[in-house]
C-alpha cells in the first residue's frame, strides 16, 4: 500500500521543509510503509541505512537499499520511498537539507540519474564512524547553547544558524567518510604516496611544492612527481591545487574572511589567480559563491 506524505501526520511535518531549513531524523519502519511524492522534494533527501531494506525510487530511478548504503536524492524531481516489498522492516536515518556547495564534487561520481546519487555500501569499518557523525548531527540540530535536549521523538528542526551549521558540519563528516571509504587506495600504492596525501590534507595552505613533498618522504623530486601521477592519476600540484580550493570553499562558507585572506590562507600567491582558479573549478567566483550558499 503506498501511504501520501500528506496523511502521515509524523512524516509530513518534516517531509519537505523549505530550503534553508536542516531536518534530521532516525527511523525504524515496519512492512507497509511508504512515501509517494509526487512533485519531489524542496530540498535534498539524504538517506543512510542500518538495518533492514528499503526501496527508493525518484523519476526512473528505482534502487533497493540495505545497511550501509548512503543515498542521496535531488530535489524538485519526482520521488517515492519504504520498507522494500518482502521485508519485515527498514531502519534508516534520513535528513533534509541544501547540500554545501562543495560537496558537489564529492558525489558527482556516484550518480545513478534522476538525481539519485548512491554511495555504498560502506564498508563495515566506517559504518560506525557514519553513524556516530548522523548522531551528533541529531543532537546540533537541537542546539541552543546549552546541554542538548533529547526528547523521545527521533527528529529534529535546526533552529538557528548555529544549529543548522553544525547539523551540517555532522552531515558533512559522515559524508566525507562514507565518500572516502569507497575510495581505496590502489592495489599497490606506495606508502610514500599515502604520506604526501596526508601532508597535502593536513595543510593545503602550506608552500608545498614537488621537491618539498618529495623530501618529506624520501623520494628523489623526480620519481615522486612519477610515482604519485601514476598512482593517482594526477599530479602532486594538481592534487595540492585541489585540495587548495576545496579548502578555500569550506573558508568561503564557514566564516566571514575576505577573499584575499581566504586566497592566502589557501596557499594562493595572489587574490587575482585564485578568483580566476576559483570560478574555473566551482563555476561562479568566490563572492558570488558566498552568496549562493547563504542563499
């Protein structure tokens, strides 16, 4: 039997905030339950799922879920969701939101169509850091300076832009994790590599170039820029320019610095160059980029 968000009373209070608004909530459903949405979503739909067995569906896109797979669903197109026929139950936790616009790289590779992108299933060893990050996105969304409050009901509104921007930190680690988690390293990949991968995370902002990477972990500046480029598929500055703009945008997003102190604080030589990188990788330059995410 398919159930119409409208006459679930529990569901369609939360169902399709307006954009802007973070919801979040965790819940465990039992044979028959399903949501039919005829015109889709106001707001991206993330799923992430414990236990059970789902269906999805959005336009033509129909995919069954189980634990450990994260989905996430486009707004403004078609969508209908439950316990998968057959099942006993689905335990899921779920969550509406605009997503940051950084994330958007993130997930590109793991788009299936009709704005369904799929990331699982993740492997076990990340499950409970997944799981532990949508927890604590729970509890920020209820924040309000103090202790947070932990009524019975699993869902939770954010309130204020406090709230929100920790709810979607949260969102954003378990994301993060599950992304990275279905990226191994190649079979056979240099340790070496590994550890300027790190430097380069732990620091995008720090004057690394080819010959320091390559100092840290013992390689001549030749076979490292070789070694990392075939490992990868991209070069160590290319990797570094990368990791340098992501960083930039989480700036952009996250505090109120100008633009020359985020170019700076990203490792950018002057303000002029990272403006143009900027609009070449995310589309719009870093001002209007602000702009879009408070939007």
């Amino acid at each position: 039997m398919t159930v119409r968000a409208e006459t679930l009373p529990r569901t369609a209070a939360v169902a399709s905030p307006p954009p802007g608004v973070v919801v979040v909530g965790r819940f465990d459903e039992r044979a028959g339950y399903a949501i039919d949405r005829p015109h889709g979503s106001d707001s991206w739909l993330v799923t992430w799922t414990t236990a059970g067995a789902g269906l999805l569906g959005q336009g033509r896109t129909q995919l069954p879920v189980g634990p450990g797979d994260f989905v996430l669903l486009a707004p403004g197109v078609p969508q209908r969701y439950g316990v998968r026929p057959g099942a006993e139950r689905w335990q899921f936790w779920w969550a509406h939101c605009q997503l940051r616009p950084a994330w958007t790289p993130w997930i590109q590779a793991h788009a299936l169509g009709d704005g369904v992108h799929a990331l699982g299933p993740v492997p076990q060893l990340a499950r409970g850091r997944v799981e532990s990050a949508l927890r604590r996105m729970l509890d920020d969304a209820r924040w309000t300076g103090g202790e947070p409050v932990r009524p019975a009901e699993d869902v939770a509104v954010a309130h204020s832009d406090v709230a929100r921007e920790l709810a979607l930190n949260a969102l954003e680690e378990a994301l993060l994790l599950a992304v990275a988690s279905l990226r191994p390293v190649p079979p056979g990949a240099d340790e070496r590599v590994r550890r300027a991968q790190t430097l380069i995370a732990a620091d995008p902002g720090a004057p690394h170039t080819v010959a320091s990477l390559a100092e840290a972990v013992a390689l001549s500046p030749s076979r490292f820029a070789h070694l990392f480029t075939e490992q990868l598929g991209l070069s160590p500055m290319r990797a570094l320019r990368e990791a340098r703009l992501r960083h930039a945008a989480r700036l952009l997003e996250s505090t109120a610095l100008t633009a020359e102190r985020v170019a700076a604080a990203s490792g950018f030589a002057s303000a002029f160059h990272f403006s143009r990188a900027f609009k070449a990788r995310y589309g719009v330059p870093p001002g209007a980029y602000r702009e879009q995410g408070r939007g």
